[in-house]
C-alpha cells in the first residue's frame, strides 16, 4: 500500500507516519518511511528552498513548480521503486498538500495543481489520514519546535485556518480515500486512532 499523512503545520502528522511506519514493519511489512519535500537526493536539495527563508519568498506559482519537481523525483527514485518491489510506503505529505496549500490556502490554483498531477505525478496514495486539529494548537507547537523549518507557520493564524478549511473540505471530496482522524490526545490514542482505520 501507498499511504499518505496530511494535514496542517503542527497536527502531529510527522509523529504519526513515522509511528505507524514502525507498527507495520514489527509486523514484518516492510515500510518505508518517507516526507515531502524530500525523499529523494533531489527532492531533498529542492525541500531547502521551499520551507526555509521568508514566507512570501516565492510566489504560489513558483512554489507549485518546486514541489511539483521534488514530487516528481520522489516517485520515480523512491516511490515507484518500493512499490514495484512490494514494499508499502508511508509518506509524510503527498499532493493533497499541493491541492490545498497552492491550490486553495496560498492562492486559487487548484486547476493548475491537478493538470500537472496527472502530466507529471499519475499516482495517488491508496489512503492517506487527515490529522485534524485545532490550528491554534497546531501554531503553537510548530512555533514552540523552532528552527529553520518554519517558512509556512511564518505565515500566520488565519493561514493556518485557511489550511485546515482546505484539508477538510477535500476529505469530503475524496471520502473514499481520505480518513479524518483526530489529533487531540496523547500521541498513542491517536495512533490507535491510525492503525484501526487503515484496518
């Protein structure tokens, strides 16, 4: 299986994936843990410009190109390669991130995020969870983590809002696909929360 984590900056989706990448591979599932921007040599190099330096550092359009080329990078040298060899893979961020953070929140380019989907990206996860939280929390966390890592909390409150607006309704869009979970509680109820709805 290909599973993504989605969700605002802060909801706790990094611990998440990284958790139930260890559940399945104590199960003897081999799982591979990976994030966007990055997974890739590549897609890694292109992650430094994209979420460091000051929030209005590149225009939405210029930043929809650079996930888009780290994206595809990542599925052509880690992505495609596990699954072909019957790995599943667990990845933090996919490109509901780029519907919702370039395609709604930053600017109104969902056209243009779907059109170069399907030129350049032709996959989908099989499930991707929605870690949903409360952004005021979300900001708080992300704030009080620090380093350089932090162009898109940078860009403020009613971003983040704005984000889990856009999260939410394509979780309706997609409810085949998409499981909402809640990431209020502790970080294991919310990963029991996980493994009983992939399950």
């Amino acid at each position: 299986m290909f599973i993504s984590f989605e969700g605002i900056d802060g909801s706790g989706k990094s611990t998440q994936a990284r958790r139930l990448a260890q559940a399945l591979n104590a199960r003897g599932t081999e799982t591979l843990l990976t994030r966007e921007p990055g997974g890739s040599e590549g897609a890694e190099q292109i992650r430094r410009l994209l979420v460091e330096g000051r929030g209005e550092r590149w225009s939405p359009e210029t930043e929809l190109l650079l996930f888009t080329a780290a994206r595809r990078d990542h599925v052509e040298r880690l992505i495609r390669p596990g699954l072909d060899r019957g790995a599943w893979i667990v990845t933090d961020r996919f490109a509901d991130s780029s519907r919702v953070y370039q395609g709604v929140a930053r600017a109104d380019l969902r056209h243009l995020v779907e059109e170069l989907h399907r030129l350049t990206i032709c996959i989908e996860p099989d499930r991707t969870f929605l870690i949903d939280i409360d952004p005021t929390v979300a900001l708080a966390r992300g704030q009080a983590r620090g380093g350089a890592e932090d162009r898109f909390e940078g860009l403020g409150l009613d971003f983040q809002h704005r984000l889990r607006a856009g999260f939410l309704a394509l979780a309706a869009e997609c409810p085949d696909r998409i499981r909402i979970i809640d990431g209020r509680g502790s970080e294991d109820e919310i990963a029991a929360r996980v493994l009983e709805a992939l399950e």
